[in-house]
C-alpha cells in the first residue's frame, strides 16, 4: 500500500463529514437565513428615510426606531379599524342569518316544489357527523393554531430586530465588509448597496402606486353598491392584494364579498366578478408596465422573477424577486461590452423580400470583410503620393 492513500482516505473521509456537516447546518438554519434577508431588504427599504433623517443631524438609531414605530402604530391602528368593522359585521350577520336562511329556504320550495322548514334544517345541522367532527377537530386544533401564531410572532420580531441593526448599523456594517476588500472591490461592494437601495424602494413605489389604483377602483365599486365601510374595505384590497403574495388577492377579495352579501347575497357575486376582473388587468397591463417604469425591468423579466422567486422561496421569493432581479440587472450592466448595432432592416423590425434578402447579408458581410483592407490601401496610397510629391 502506498504511504499516501491512507492520508489521503483520512482526508476524503474528513471531507465527507465537513460537508454532510454544512449541509445539515444549512438545512436547520434556513429559516433563518430567510428571515436575516427578508430583514435585509426591508432594510433597503426604509434606507432612504432614516438616511435623510440621519443628514438632518439625527442619530441613526433614533431615527430607524422612528421609521419602524410610525409603521407600527399605522399597521395597529389600520388593524383595529378592520377588527372593530369585520366585529360589528359578524354580529350582523348572526343577527340576520335567520331571514338568509329563510329566504333560501323559500326559494327552494319555491324552485323545487319541496316543503322545508327552518326547524327541520336546523336540527339536521346540529345533528349531523360533519358538524361533530369539525367541532372535534377545532377543539384538538387549538394548540397547533396556538403554536403557529407564536411561531409567527417570533418570526417577525426576528426580522423587525435583524432589519433596526441593519438600518441602524448601515455605515458600520458597510465599513466592515469594505475593509476585507480591495480598493477596486469597496467602489463596487459600495454602487452595489446604492442600487439595490434605488431598486427596492422603486419596487415599493410601484407596489403602493398599485395599491392605491387597486383601493379607489374598488372603492367606487363598493359606493356604486352602497356596500358599508367602503373606504376602510378599499384600504384592505389596496393593501393586502400588494403586500402579501400569492394568496393577498384572495384574502384581500374574501372580505368584501362577506360584508357585500350582508346587504345583498347578489352583490357578493358583483364584487368577486369585478375582483376577477381586476386581477386581470393588473396582472398583464398595470403591474408589468408601472414595475417596468420604476424598476427598470423588462415585464417578462419581472414575471418570469416572480414565478422563479416563487419556486425558489415560496411567498418570500415572490416578494422579493422583482427588487433582487432588478439589483442584478442593472449591477450587471455597467460590466457587460455592447457593440453598435449592424444597420439590417431586420433590426427594426422590417422584412427583406423576394431574393433581396440574401443579397443584403451577403453585401453587409463583404463590406465587413473588405472594411480594414481598404483602409490600409488607402493609407498606402497615401504614403506613396506624398513621397512622389
């Protein structure tokens, strides 16, 4: 046996390890790490009002701790309202669930030619194996549901508290990894940061220009069918339909059909079309157009970010995909060559037609290729009058 291969299998062997190690490591710090960079770009985020407050003269501590209570106390207060509005619609309804019920009884005898009454469904309700067993299930479920809203809170009192020290702390923690590089690699680490600043809050601008165009549709809609709480219900469509992903259309719809159907069950049905078609609209007109303008993508870049990040994160990526997409792009592009554009009318959207069109390939390759020696004959001849001259 050589003397190297039992050195040499000891160092595999440690290998190995150190990688199943890592991987391991990686796997139970992901949520983490997702939340550290949820964290980060909300940081990036509210960079630009705690770095104005901070010129000013104020602590960066002080003005990051400003930034993220007024947040708070808007997203309390908004909170509330809804609570205390979807609170009085629910007593509402149990108030008047009786005549609902009546009235769909009636329509059924009426359509159907049968003789229900409220006592007899009532009474199978109660006493039906669905309703035992969903109030069996809720009863058991109350400790998952428990654990899940702490795990949440915790989840976001981790990002609220990594995101202050990333505010906070944003020249220092630049200064610290600046000093591990280069001259050459700080001015780049550096117009990296500004662009992905610029970029992130673009993308919020986007997002709440959207959101105001989604609540004063809605809220037209709402006063046209004298539904109730019509500005607080347009705030939440705004809002939830933005802000949350993937599933922040249906929450953000949900709520205004059950307040709708309160003051008529046909209503319900004109507020889940018109959320249909909305949806629509802003899916392939208003969103790739204004995330286009103050983001600077392309809307079949900003789509297909969304459906990767989508894939990759789930509703984190989702949210995070057009900034991060639009960070890389525009890095990027101050080191990519760009040469001039060969003058084919084909470039501008043009066709060559007949035989033509070979013929102008042909001609544009040949002037290419004969370009330099021209050049030079040119320069030769040129020489060679002077010296007769």
């Amino acid at each position: 046996m050589p003397r190297w291969l039992p050195r040499a299998m000891v160092l595999a062997l440690a290998l190995f390890a150190c990688f199943q190690l890592g991987s391991w490591a990686f796997h139970q710090l992901i949520g983490l790490l997702i939340n550290i960079l949820i964290a980060f770009f909300l940081a990036l985020a509210i960079e630009p009002a705690v770095g104005r407050m901070a010129a000013r003269g104020m602590r960066r501590g002080l003005a990051t701790f400003l930034v993220f209570f007024a947040v708070l106390i808007a997203g309390a207060g908004f909170i509330v309202l809804l609570g205390s509005m979807l609170a009085g619609q629910i007593v509402d309804m149990v108030e008047d669930f009786p005549q609902y019920l009546d009235s769909v009884i009636r329509w059924i005898n009426d359509s159907f030619h049968t003789e229900l009454s409220r006592v007899e469904v009532q009474d199978s309700l109660l006493r039906s194996d669905w309703l035992r067993k969903y109030v069996q299930n809720s009863a058991s479920g109350v400790l998952d549901i428990s654990a899940t809203v702490l795990g949440g809170l915790f989840k976001l009192l981790t990002i609220f508290l990594f995101s202050f020290y990333f505010a906070a702390d944003g020249p220092r923690l630049r200064r610290a990894i600046c000093s591990v590089l280069p001259p050459a690699k700080q001015t780049e680490v550096l117009r990296a940061w500004e662009i992905a600043v610029d970029k992130t809050g673009g993308y919020l601008y986007s997002r709440g220009l959207m959101a105001l165009i989604s609540g004063i549709a809605h809220y037209i809609l709402l006063e046209i069918l004298g539904v109730p709480y019509a500005p607080a219900l347009a705030v939440w469509v705004g809002l939830v339909s933005q802000f949350i992903p993937t599933i922040g259309t249906y929450l953000a719809g949900a709520l205004p059909m059950l307040i709708a159907f309160t003051v008529n069950p046909w209503y319900a049905l004109w507020v889940l079309g018109f959320v249909v078609i909305y949806q629509q609209f802003e899916n392939y007109v208003l969103q790739p157009k204004l995330t286009s303008k103050t983001v600077d993508i392309h809307p079949a870049v900003a789509f297909g970010s969304v459906v990767a990040g989508t894939a990759l994160l789930g509703a984190v990526g989702a949210l995070i995909a057009i900034p991060a997409v639009a960070t890389l792009q525009a890095f990027l592009g101050a080191y990519v060559k760009r040469y001039t554009v060969t003058d084919d009318p084909r470039v501008h959207g043009h066709r060559l037609r007949d035989g033509r069109a070979f013929a102008r390939v042909r001609h544009i390759w040949r002037r290419g290729r004969n370009a330099p020696a021209a050049g030079s004959d040119g320069r030769d001849a040129g020489a060679d009058t002077d010296g007769v001259s």
